[in-house]
C-alpha cells in the first residue's frame, strides 16, 4: 500500500508538473507568435524605411536631373550668345575672351547633357557637337591670345557652329513649353522623346536669348556713394523727404518698415497715395531716395511707351534728375520700366542709371531705382579723345552694318572708358559694340534683343 501510495503520489506529483508543463507549453506556443509579430512589426518598419528611402532617392534624382536640364539650357544659350558676338568682334583680345567663356560653357553644357537620362543618335550628336565647340574653342583661343586675326575658315567654322547652336536653342525653347514640369523624372523611351526631338536639329523656330534691362544696368557698386554728400538725416527727416518727392497732395497715409544696410543705408516707409500704396526707402547720409517700389503692379494699358516715357522724364527733371537720356524699356502688366543715364555734355553716362516705373493706365510714376546713380554719379573731367568717330569705326568689324554712333561712358572692372557707341546690324541681329576713344581696343559687345515686353541688350 505504501508503494502504491508512493506511486500514486509520484504520479500526482508528475501529472502535476504535467499539467504545469502544460501551462508553460501554453506560453511557449505564444513565443513563436510573438516572435512573428515582431518580425512583422519591423519587416512593415523596414518597409516604409525603405520606401521613404526611396522617394527620397528618387526626388533627389528628380532635382539634380532638373538642375541638369537647366544648366544645359543655360550653357547653350550662353555658347549661342558668345559665338554671335565673335561675329561682330573685330580684335583678337576681345576674340580670346569671348572663346574663353564659349570653351567653358560648351563643356558645362556636356557635362549637364551626360547626366540627363536619355540616349538615341540625336543625343549623341549634341554630345559630341558640344565637345567639339569646346574644342575647337579652346584651340582658338591661344591663336587669338597671341594676337592673330581669324582667319576666313576659322569665320566660316564658327558661324556653323552658331547656327547649329541656335537650332538646338530654338527647339529646346518649344520643348519647355510643351512638356510637363516634371519630364525629367522619368526615363522610358517616351518620356525622353521631347528632350531628343528637340536636340534633333532638323526642324528650326525663333527662340528668344537670355536677356537683361539694358546695359550696364547693374552697374558698378564698389566703394563710396559718390552722390549722396556727407549729411546725416534722422528718420523723421527722411519722411518729410520721402513724402515731399512723392507729391504731398498724393499722401494719405504714412507708417515706418524696416531699414536697410551696407554701402548705401536707407530707413524704409509705406507711403499710401492717390497713386497706390508705396513702399519707399530714403539713405541715411544724404536724405537721398534711393527707391520707390508700387504693392500692387498690374494695370490696364491704356497709353503708348511714348507718353510714359515723356511722363518719366518730366518727373526726373522735376526732381533735379537731368539732363538724362532714356535708352531701354520693358513693359510688364500695364506697368512701364525705363532706362535712363545721365548725359554731360553730349556724352552718355552709362554708370549714373535711374530706372523710372510708370504706371500705364494713368501715366502716374510709381516707382524708381536710383541705386546705380547715387553710387556712381560725378562731374566727370573727361579726357580728351584721341580718336576721332571715324578712326574708331575702322576698328570696328566691316561684318557689322553701322546705324548709330555715339561717345560715351561705359563702367569697367578697373573703372571707366571713354568710348564709342556703335549700333549695327549682323545678319538678322542687331550688336552694340565700344571702342576705347583713347586706345582703339575693342571694350565690350553687346547684342540686341527685341523682346516682347521691350528692346533689351544682353
């Protein structure tokens, strides 16, 4: 009895911990589970790390093609730029210059088309008509360096390259406005085939060059504001100027915005007119205004750049701006932006540029820039020429068909050049190009562009 009792007990005993094993197996048949939870927790965190990974990869990969594109287009037009003033350009200085920069934005211009996702024999073509633009360029540019004319094959090669350069810009021009923002996210056949159609070069249509509001029309802003004197205004006093050049009947409504810095300081204020409401800053040392800029700068047009040019130049001259001469114009929205320089006797003064805003509903002057002119204007005691109008045509290209012919004052790096003006026309484009009065040398070429919102140079 005591064995089975003892059995009985060892078996009570066992099925006890048989029955606890039971419980504890129930929990290990719940590590697998947990286990597998887990897995799925971080195989699901893993993914969406992955996906985010990859939209940022792939939005990454999205801009730099986009600053690709756009660098190709940049580079391009600037090859096109450079290799037509090469046409009008008449000394091997000046000839060096311009194939320097056509060198380096030909090879920008390859480097940005390689990183592009496309392939197909007109690609191909372009790489290698950039590359060997940049090339021959570059191989150019020593002989001109050394003071070596161009010769008549060389002229001819060039203008080939020019002609092939316009055709790719013309149809990169339709591309951009026909395809959607987003085109070079992608990269199958049939998403590149507007970027390879347009880098075929056998279709043609204008294209418009890059282009800026006249020039010299940023001017030269190192060093002391030579118009602006030595008196210092206080706020309140800037205020009464602002309001006194704005008109004082137009003034409705005054309040103080925020200052600016550096070389020329000014205090800002919103003037609210008749006119609109402008935002005005007048400097710190002179009392000078140094620009009015309308809020608002849409209107209906109902005058010609004619009137609005009389209006601004009669409110310059009211204001003790003159004589000045205008000489470009845009147009935006109804709203008038014209180039005026300085003229002392006789002669342009291209640093001291005001730019005057005319609204083109009222003929109501809006705004004006005057921060080349305040840096820059002076009494000039200007040299006296050496060349006379005709000597300084001679240096010019007899590749250009002169129209026009001034003296003037351009800035320089190193200062400024007394020098001839002369407009021409080359092929179907008109050119701007300065010669020194002193020296003869080739200054600066500018090209012509009628835009449609005005004639601009670039």
């Amino acid at each position: 009895m005591q064995a089975n009792a003892n059995n009985t007990g060892w078996k009570g005993r066992h099925r006890g911990r048989g029955a606890w094993n039971s419980r504890s197996g129930g929990r290990s048949i719940n590590k697998p589970a947990i286990a597998l939870t887990a897995l799925l927790v971080a195989s699901v965190v893993l993914i969406a790390w992955q996906t985010s990974r990859a939209e940022k990869l792939k939005r990454s990969l999205e801009v730099a093609r986009q600053q690709a594109f756009y660098s190709l287009v940049d580079g391009l037009n600037s090859v096109e730029l450079n290799l037509s003033k090469l046409m009008v350009s008449s000394t091997p200085g000046e000839g060096a210059l311009l194939l320097s920069r056509v060198s380096m934005q030909a090879g920008e211009a390859s480097s940005s088309l390689a990183q592009l996702p496309l392939s197909g024999e007109p690609i191909a073509s372009s790489m290698k008509f950039v590359n060997q633009v940049s090339d021959y360029a570059r191989t150019l540019t020593a002989s001109a360096a050394e003071g070596r004319p161009f010769s008549d094959d060389d002229m001819k090669q060039l203008q080939g390259l020019l002609s092939h350069a316009s055709t790719i810009n013309r149809q990169l021009s339709e591309m951009m406005a026909t395809v959607p923002n987003d085109w070079w996210s992608q990269s199958g056949e049939q998403e590149q085939a507007p970027l390879v159609r347009a880098m075929d070069t056998q279709n043609a249509s204008e294209y418009p060059s890059l282009i800026y509001d006249g020039p010299f029309s940023d001017g030269k802003h190192e060093g002391e504001a030579k118009a602006l004197g030595s008196e210092q205004v206080d706020a309140d006093e800037a205020l009464r100027r602002a309001i006194a050049f704005v008109g004082a009947d137009k003034v409705t409504l005054t309040a103080r915005t925020s200052d600016t810095g550096g070389p020329v300081a000014s205090y800002g204020f919103v003037l609210d007119t008749t006119d609109g409401r402008l935002n005005v800053h007048v400097t710190q040392r002179g009392g000078k205004v140094l620009w009015i800029m309308p809020e608002y700068g849409e209107y209906t047009q109902s005058l010609s750049m004619q009137d609005c040019v009389a209006r601004a130049s009669e409110y310059l001259a009211e204001r003790g701006f003159s004589p000045m001469e205008s000489n470009y114009f845009q147009q935006y929205n109804g709203l008038a932006v014209i180039n005026f320089a300085w003229v002392q006797d006789g002669v342009v003064m291209y640093p001291d540029l005001i730019k005057v805003q005319v609204r083109m509903d009222t003929g109501a002057v809006v705004g004006i820039e005057a921060n080349n002119y305040l840096m820059n204007h002076y009494e000039r005691a200007l040299p006296e020429v050496v060349l006379n109008v005709e000597q300084a045509r001679e240096m010019v290209s007899d590749r250009l068909d002169v129209t026009h012919e001034r003296l003037c004052v351009i800035p320089r790096e190193s200062g400024e050049k007394l020098a001839y003006e002369f407009i021409g026309k080359w092929s179907d484009s008109e050119f701007i190009i300065y010669i020194d009065a002193l020296t003869g040398a080739e200054l600066q070429i500018l090209k012509i562009i009628d835009a449609e919102n005005g004639v601009l140079t670039v």
